[in-house]
C-alpha cells in the first residue's frame, strides 16, 4: 500500500488552526505510523497520534474530554474523536503566547 503524506494544510484548515500549531503537535516520528484506516483506536493509538502519554490519554477518556466507546471488554476511541479533541483544546488553548 502506498504512503501519502497528510495534506496538513487542508488539516488545519478544517480544524480551523492554524498550520503551524498543527504541525507543532506533530513530531517526526521514526516508528511506524500504525494503520490510518483504523475508525476505533486503543488508548496507546490515540495517545500516540497526539503525541501525548498514555496515562494522560486516560485521564481525558476517563473525564470524559475525549469521547470512547466499550466494545465487549475493549475501550476504543473513534478516529474522528482524536481531530474533535485537538479542535476543542485549541480554541481553550492561547497559542499565541509562550508558555
């Protein structure tokens, strides 16, 4: 299967963020990508492609700040959920500020 780079430019655009801020938040990565086509993701998944820890990827499931379903035993977070999440936080987050 091919690899395509993401159009991050259309990313951010449909965000409503601004591109850098996008790109900010997404580190090169030598590992593997995972499967892009994957709609429930685990936790680790979700964690990853945020580029956060997984015990904070909890913490936002638990609250309830990043939507999840339970499927049988599993817990899975939609793949829509994670942009959802990133969007949410951007517009309480000032990015125009040093921190």
């Amino acid at each position: 299967m091919p690899e395509f780079p993401l159009p991050v430019t259309q990313i951010a655009q449909l965000l409503g963020i601004p591109e850098g801020a996008l790109r900010a938040l997404m580190p090169e990565r030598d590992d593997a990508p995972g499967d892009p086509t994957l709609v429930g993701l685990t936790v680790e998944e979700a964690a990853r492609r945020l580029g956060i820890g997984r015990t904070k990827m909890y913490e936002y499931v638990s609250s309830g700040e990043i939507r999840s379903v339970k499927i049988g035993s599993l817990r899975r977070i939609p793949a829509e959920a994670v942009g959802e999440f990133l969007a949410r936080r951007y517009r309480t987050t000032d990015f125009g500020t040093a921190a």
